[in-house]
C-alpha cells in the first residue's frame, strides 16, 4: 500500500486534495467551494477534491527524492527513475536495483524508461547505457558501438518495426535495430537537438517527434528533419510531443496544449500564468493532467480546469513524469517525491473549506435541505449554493469581546421549523431563519453543561438530554418530567420511534410510553453506555459500548465482537436506500449489509460480512463521534454524512459500485528461499528434500495493498486452497520426493479472487535414503545379513556341543587344581600386603610431590605455608614468600613444543633449588609458577636470594637443549605480618608479581606494604 498504510515502518501524509483559489485568465477554475452532496456525479470520475494523495521520499523508502520517470510492467510492477538507481514498487516495498545490487545495473543514474509493445522493461542511464530486464530476472545491456555517444539517454521509444530510438542530452539521436545494430544521428544543421527536452514521441506513420527548448523538431521516415510548419502558428520556445494511450499526438508548446488531427493541430487549451508544462497523461476518462515546473498539478476535464497548486500538496519544483496505472490511480514524479492521486469512497468537509473546526459533534439537514455543522467551533450552515457560513448563535457579547467558541453537542427541529441547538457548556440556544430566539440556560431551568441529546416527539415536545437526565423545553423555559424510572444521569441519545421517547444513556436504555418506563436490559451482555437508536423496518437497532442490539418485538438480539464485528463500541447505525447499513465507530466507519446484520441477530455463527473504512477510504479521521447527535444521517439525496474528530464526511452509496468493482489483483511470486537463502525460480526449480521453503507472494494492487486477501494450494499436497488471510508468505518443511506447483491467489476486500493465478512449479529431489536404487541396495543387503545371521547361528548350534564336553574337561581340571590354588591364595596375600604397604607410602609421597619436577607441589605447601606462618608469628622471627613465575612461557611452548616447554620447567627447578637454602621450600604450584618460602628471612635478604637466583638463570646455558633459548622469571616477595593469613600472604606476593610481570618482566618486586614492624 502506499504511505498512508505502514508495514514497517513507513511514514506518511494523507492529505485532502484543494483546489486553488487563483483565478486563471480566460479560465474557469472549477469546483472552488465545497459543493453539496448532490453535486457528486454517480459515474465518471470524481472531482479532485474527491481524492486522496499519498507521498513518499527518502523517509519511506525511495533512494532518490527526485523521479524522473514512471512504468509499469505488465505483470503490474511499478518502476521508478531515480538518480539512486531504478525502484520497482509492489504496492508494499520498495525494491532498488543499482550499480551494488545483484542483478546489477551499470549506472545508478537513470535517464528514462520504457515498456515496449511485448511488455519488456527498458532502461538508460546518465552514461548512456542501455539495458533491458530480460525474463529471468537478469538486465541485457548492449555494448556500445564505437559512435555511440556517451550522454544521458533522455528518452526513448520504439517505432512499429521494433526499432528502439535515442534521444541523448546535446548529442542527437540513436537507433538501436532489431538485430542489435546501432545507427547514430548527429544534430543536423539549423535543427535545435542539442537544446532537446526530455520528450520524444513516435507516431503511427513511424513519425520521430522530438521536443526541444526552441520549438518542435519532426523526423520523417526517410530520414529527413525538419521543423514544426510554420502554418501551425505554434509559439516560440520550449515544444514538445505526447502520444497518448490511445494513439492520440497532443503537443505542447508553451502554455498551449494541442491536438494533431490528420496534418494539422488543434488548440485544446491555452492555459497563461502558469509556466512550462513538463510532463502529460491522458488518463482512461479522457481527461488531461498537466504537470508544471514549479505550478503544482492541472486536471482538465469534465470538472473543468482543476489545479493542485504547488506547496499545497506537492513540492515547488517540476514534476518529471504522471503515469496512470492499471487500476487507475494517477502518478506523479516530482523533484521532491513520488505521490499518488487516487479516488476515495468518501468525501470531507473540513475547516479548509470554511467549517469553523475540524471536529464536528453535530449534522442535521432541515426541512429546506440546508445542511447545519455544530462541533468544537461553533455552528456551520452549508447551504444548496454548496457555501458554508457560520452561524453566530450567541448575540450578547459586547462589541470587540472575545470568547470561547460555542461547543455545539446537538441539534434538531421542532414542528415550526425552528432549531434547537444543545451545546457542551451554553445550554440550548433556538434559532428561527438562522437568529436567536431564545437561551435556555441554567436559569431556565437547565442543568449545566452536556447537552448530548435533543429529540421532538410526535406530539411536538422537545425534549433535551443533560448530565442530570431529562428536561422538556417550551415557551415557558425548561421542565424536569415527574415521571418515575427515567434516568438520572448523562444523557447520550434521544429519539422518537413510533410514539415512544428512546433514551439512551451511561446507565443503558430505557424507553418512555406516556407515563411509563421501560428498561432495556443490555447489562446481560456487557453493554453499559447507549450511543444511538435508529428505525429500520419497524426494528429498533442500538448503538452502545458492546456492540449493535436489535430489539424487536420486545426481545434482544446482539451483533457485536463475536459475531464479527472489528470494533466494539459503535456509535450510530444509518441504514442507506440500497440495503446497507453505515455503523459509525472511533476505529472507521463499518458497512454491512442490513440482511446480514437481522441473520447475524437470528442467531447465524457465520461471521457477519463487513467492510470497514479509514483514512485511506477517504475519512478526514478515522475516529467518528459520538455521545452526540446526530452524529450520523441520510439526507434526502441518499448521501450519508458523517461527524469525525477532522471534519464532516460523506458518502454516496450510488458510487459504491465504481469505488467496490476492481479487478482482483495480480499476483506475483516475488522471492523463494532455501533455509533462509534466496534461490532462482523462473523456471521449473529442483530441489534437495529435507529443507525449508519459505516462498514471497505479493497482489500487485496499489489501492490498499495491506488489505489484500491470499490463499494458496500446493498441487500435490493440498486437496483445496488454504486462506492465508492477509500473510505474503508461506513455509514448507520437509516436503516428500515429487512435482509440485504452487498457486497463489489474490482477492480484495469482499471482491473476487484472481483467476489467473501465480503458478511456481518445483520438484523436491529424494534423499539419499529415499532413491530407487538406494533400495534396491538396502533390500540386498538386508538379505545378505539374514544369510550370515543363518550361516551363523547354524556355526553356533555345531559348536556349543563341543564348547560343553570341552567345559566338563575344564571343571575336572579346576576341581583338581582349586587345592592347589587355595594354598597359592595364602602366598599371595601376604605378598599383597606387603605391596600395599609399599604403595601407601608411594601414594603419600605422590599426593604431596610434583610428577614434572620433584619439588613439592601445592597442597605439600600450602600445608608447610601454614605451620610455618603460625611458627613465625608465635616466636616473632621474620618469614618472606617469593612467587615466581617464568616469562613468556607460553611462547616456549607455542615456538619449541610442549615437550621442551616440560624440559624447561624441570631446569628451571634444578637452578632454583640451587639457589634457595637448604631451610628454604621450592614448590611448584602449577604451570610455570613457583613459590619459595623463606623462613627467619627479611625482605632485603629475600630480594637477595631471588637475586641470586635470577643471576643463576641469567648464565644458564642450553635451557632445554636449545640453542639461543632464554628463560627468565618475574618475582613477588611479600613478608609476612603478624595478623596475617596464608592467603592474604600469597594475595600480596601475587600482586607484586604481577607488578613484576607489568614492570616489562624479568623484575623483582616486593610488597608494597611491607609491615611497619617486622616480626
């Protein structure tokens, strides 16, 4: 769909289309002023201010913001011409096609487009190149010949015997043959080319017509060039050629629009004030749209000349290019953006066309066909003239006092023809010819605020709804009703049905008959607040919070959520003269038909058919009014007006055929995926079994695109179509070996499906375990393994007889020699004993030994660590724990091998247990770490030793056997405090070494917070 509808995010306007109020010399501007609603014609196009324009730029998706041209292919992919590359538009997404993408194009200038009579795409670009999109998906460019000119292909066109023709920028024409020959002709003396204009035509005499900025160039099919005739009296300046659908050649020469008719031209249009024309369509109505360079947008047509001015809607600048697509909506190519024009089922009445606000309460057409507006701004009267005027209800304010406007709630007529209008905060005013006659305020006995309602009944008695119930109003002032059960509290709705006063209301409704009240029960299913009753064939349906109620002959039928109905609160019900019924609602106005709705409340399951319209259909807002009234009525016309929270709309039934007779949408296969990767799918495709196909459709409609309706049916799998609602995808997995064709089909609302149908056919190749002869093999095999199971088992049966005379030979054996080995048993287990004495001693040894090295490892010293720190800090003699750690020893390992790092590491404990006391423990602690513990040693003769030991590192030769190599290490020393633990001793020794690995290695560092008294 377009901007006005967003799948993901895209942002746009809706914005009603006004015609410009400048008076254009010796031109009748039409449709000035909002016109009455029997002014709209049944059949042909509508006025402009009937349509909606969507926008688009780069916020929602375009590269480009400037569209220099516009085609639409026949399988009904939009395209677009930007100076990022070429856009094809599929209703939803827009899908750009430049110099980075695959298939890729050679320039992302694009100069023009063109669809040629067997529907192929034809592009040129800023580098003259020419491409055309061939059926696989992939573009054809043709080489150039050694003449053809580098420029900007502005245009082009092919003439009846399929030659292609060039219009390039300063540098003539080109003609591109059949069999791919390529002729080039150069500007000819005294013919204005190399000043063209964007626009070249080709008539049915393969006539080549050529606009330039200095008049009209005519190619003649023997090749001779020569000027517009003089007897044309065409003006001096920019000229140039259109050739409509129909075959029709219209010319435009500076603010003139012409028709060729047989060899002259007719004048159609002078248009003076407007400048340069840049671009034309005739659209299927005949009419003529004239796009300008910085003037907007002209219709001329059966409404006249109609004009979208620029800055309205459409930016200041030209507009490049229109196209009407196939369903009729116009498209325009601007410098600043692509917009849309396209038709609407409802037409708006809103403050830009004189309504004094935007958000209307109120509508009541008179006993004289006047139609009365009341909302946040006042009271409005929109006369059969088609003007509005504003009504000055109030008439005592002082001269130049300002006020607050009138917030008008309700409004009716009584039996003399006079109105009585409610109002939110004013009480009720009654005008006679359009003036005051009378305010009834809280000092005539209205209760303040709210006036929501206001009926006459049949004998003549106005009565009006406020926030504390019922009042009558006569001559004499207001009058609360003795009558006993009438609602107390805010009024939401009245009206009179058959001799009957219908009371709507926050506590339901009731019904008064003479002096009595009766209560309608719609609290049983959940309905609490009552918007509006309305008459239809002697039913009463009501409007409330939970849905449409029917009450007919005393008993209530409900249509509401579970019957199908997309909203829930509904605030009026208007029957039309041709069987639907317009029910009103804050998320769009719904249209059922009235059969439907009496069997959706006989009690059907089906859900009831409804349509439900938006801004997109044509509503200044979606959200319609209510707890107002009317707050929605047929005038006498047929038309039915509408108050919305942005202006009063209206809709004529008898145009409900042209806006509802589309043409289902085409549909297209748009993308195929393998477990997530795109794959080709032009034609039949063979695919490998067991993965997921994921397959993109799109109805390539351009009228409320999100509203389409898909189905699809797999042939070879599904027995019949499968309702997919609004989804654009479909998945499979793990599809059985076959041929299979997948058919998508695309409906609009409530409109047919498509005939032809999308169509993908696929195959699903078998697995390995699913092949012929993959059987063939198994059954085989299967069969060899029963013969050897056979073959074996027999072996087995022979040979369990001589396993069991052998077994009874053995077991005297075993008797014979089970004496001896009882004798043996005792030998061995004081041999066993003994081993296991000697093994205990090995285990100990081991659990507290390094296997690499030899030294103690960690548990041999935590345990030592431990006595000694508790030895230390009872007598008081200092004791120092070094953490050594050799540098760069992963290196080793990585450069020489693990085995030369083992060797290193076994050196480096014979050197430093050479360097350490005999007093002093070296273990290993893991890796290439190492602790020495230094017991009655201070820190000056700890760093002494390491010193020592770092010397002895420093000359020992030949680590490990290898040449060069040099091993290093980097030390902590921490001396230990009286209130230390063993791990906070090896956490400060650590961290010192660490400080020593940061220093750059090979580094002594001591504690940095030695004790203030040594022990």
């Amino acid at each position: 769909m377009g901007a006005t509808q967003t799948r993901g995010g895209r942002r746009g306007w809706r914005r009603w289309l006004l015609l410009c109020a400048t008076w254009l010399p010796a031109v009748a501007i039409a449709i000035t002023a909002p016109v009455a609603a029997d002014a709209h014609p049944a059949v042909g196009p509508p006025p402009l201010r009937d349509y909606v324009i969507d926008e688009w730029t780069t916020r929602n998706g375009l590269p480009h913001n400037s569209l220099r041209d516009i085609a639409q292919t026949p399988e009904g992919h939009l395209w677009f011409a930007t100076w990022e590359g070429a856009v094809r538009y599929n209703g939803i997404d827009f899908t750009v096609v430049g110099r980075g993408t695959r298939p890729g194009l050679r320039d992302n200038g694009i100069g023009a487009l063109y669809v040629d009579p067997a529907g192929r795409l034809w592009l040129s670009d800023s580098r003259g190149n020419l491409g055309r999109l061939q059926g696989d998906g992939h573009w054809r460019f043709w080489e150039r010949a050694r003449d053809w000119p580098q420029a900007l292909i502005l245009d082009m066109a092919m003439d009846s015997r399929g030659r292609m023709w060039l219009l390039f920028e300063n540098h003539g024409m080109g003609r591109l043959d059949p069999d791919d020959r390529f002729a080039y002709f150069p500007p000819p003396a005294g013919i204005p080319l190399p000043a063209s204009f964007p626009r070249i035509a080709i008539d049915a005499e393969d006539r080549l017509w050529v606009g330039t900025m200095d008049g009209l160039v005519i190619r003649q099919p023997n090749g001779r060039w020569e000027r517009a005739p003089p007897r044309w009296n065409l003006p001096s300046g920019l000229a140039w050629p259109y050739r409509a659908a129909d075959g029709s050649l219209w010319l435009v020469a500076s603010d003139r629009i012409y028709r060729l008719q047989g060899d002259g031209v007719v004048l159609v249009r002078h248009l003076p004030g407007l400048g340069h024309f840049t671009a034309m369509l005739r659209d299927r109505n005949g009419d003529l749209w004239l796009g300008t360079e910085n003037h907007g947008l002209l219709r001329i047509g059966a409404h006249g000349v109609e004009r979208l001015a620029a800055g309205d809607v459409l930016p200041n600048g030209r507009i490049a290019s229109l196209l009407e697509d196939a369903e009729g909506n116009i498209w325009v190519g601007a410098n600043g953006g692509l917009f849309r024009l396209r038709e609407t089922l409802f037409s708006a009445i809103t403050r830009r066309d004189g309504v004094s606000g935007d958000y209307v309460r109120a509508i009541f057409e008179d006993r004289d066909g006047d139609l009365w507006i009341g909302g946040g701004g006042g009271l409005d009267r929109l006369g059969a003239d088609g003007r509005i005027r504003h009504v000055e209800v109030r008439n005592d304010a002082s001269p130049g006092e300002e006020r607050d406007a009138l917030s008008v709630l309700s409004i009716a007529q009584g039996e003399d023809g006079d109105l009585w209008i409610g109002t939110y905060a004013d009480g009720v005013f009654r005008l006679r010819d359009g003036r005051l006659q009378r305010r009834y305020a809280q000092d005539a006995g209205v209760p303040s605020g709210h006036v929501r309602a206001i009926a006459v009944d049949d004998a003549g008695v106005v009565w009006a709804g406020t926030r504390r119930g019922l009042v009558t109003l006569d001559g004499d002032g207001a009058h609360a009703p003795t009558v006993a059960g009438l609602p107390q509290g805010l009024i939401t709705a009245l009206a009179s049905i058959d001799g009957a006063l219908w009371i709507g209301s926050v506590e339901g409704a009731h019904v008064l008959r003479g002096d009595k009240v009766e209560r309608i029960d719609l609290e049983a299913s959940g309905a609490r607040s009552v918007f509006g009753f309305r008459s239809v064939h002697g039913d009463v349906w009501i409007a409330t919070d939970r849905g449409l109620y029917r009450h007919r002959d005393g008993r209530l039928a409900r249509v509401g959520l579970e019957q199908g109905l997309p909203v829930d609160a509904v605030f009026q019900l208007v029957p039309d003269h041709v069987g639907n019924a317009w029910v009103t609602s804050n998320r769009g106005v719904l249209r059922i038909r009235m059969d439907a709705l009496d069997t959706a409340a006989d009690g059907s399951t089906a859900p009831v058919p409804n349509e439900r319209y938006t801004e997109a259909d044509g509503l200044p807002s979606a959200q319609a009014n209510g707890s107002s009234s009317p707050a929605a009525i047929l005038r006498r016309d047929g038309s039915v007006w509408i108050a919305t929270a942005a202006g009063v709309a209206s809709v004529d039934p008898a145009r409900l055929q042209r806006y509802l007779d589309r043409q289902p949408p085409p549909t297209v296969i748009e993308r195929v995926e393998l477990d997530g990767r795109a794959v080709p799918f032009n034609a039949r495709t063979a695919l490998p079994g067991g993965k997921r196909i994921g397959v993109s459709y799109v109805g390539l409609s351009y009228v409320m695109s999100d509203r389409i309706r898909y189905r699809t049916r797999l042939l070879g799998l599904d027995a019949d179509w499968i309702e997919r609602d609004r989804q654009r995808t479909v998945e499979y997995m793990g599809l059985p070996p076959g041929d299979y064709v997948l058919q998508v089909a695309a409906a609009h609302p409530g409109g047919p499906w498509t005939q032809d149908v999308a169509n993908w056919a696929f195959t699903i190749k078998p697995m390995w375990w699913q092949r012929a002869d993959t059987r063939v093999v198994a059954v085989l095999l299967l069969l060899a393994a029963l013969f050897v199971l056979y073959r074996y088992l027999v072996h087995r049966y022979r040979t369990k007889n001589v396993r069991l005379a052998r077994l009874v030979n053995e077991r005297t054996r075993d008797l014979q020699a089970q004496a001896e080995r009882l004798l043996a048993a005792d030998r061995e287990r004081a041999q066993l004993l003994d081993r296991v004495r000697r093994q205990a001693v090995a285990y100990e040894r081991q659990a507290r030994e390094d296997a690499l090295t030899g030294l103690p490892n960690r548990r041999r010293f935590d345990e030592v660590l431990k006595r000694d720190m508790a030895m230390a800090q009872r007598a008081g003699h200092p004791l120092c724990l070094a953490l050594v750690d050799l540098d760069h020893f992963k290196r080793i390992n990585d450069t020489h091998s693990h085995a030369v790092g083992d060797a290193v590491l076994r050196e480096a404990a014979i050197v430093l247990a050479a360097g350490s006391r005999a007093a002093d423990l070296l273990a290993r602690l893991g890796g290439e770490e190492f602790a020495l513990l230094l017991p009655h040693t201070t820190l000056d003769e700890a760093v002494v030793i390491c010193e020592r030991v770092q010397q002895a590192f420093a000359t020992h030769a030949m680590w490990a056997g290898v040449e060069g190599l040099r091993v290093t290490f980097s030390v902590g020393v921490a001396q230990c405090r009286f209130d230390d633990t063993p791990a906070r001793l090896l956490e400060r020794a650590d961290a010192a070494m660490y400080r020593a690995k940061n220093q750059g290695r090979n580094v002594i560092c001591i504690d940095e917070n030695p004790p203030e008294a040594r022990l």
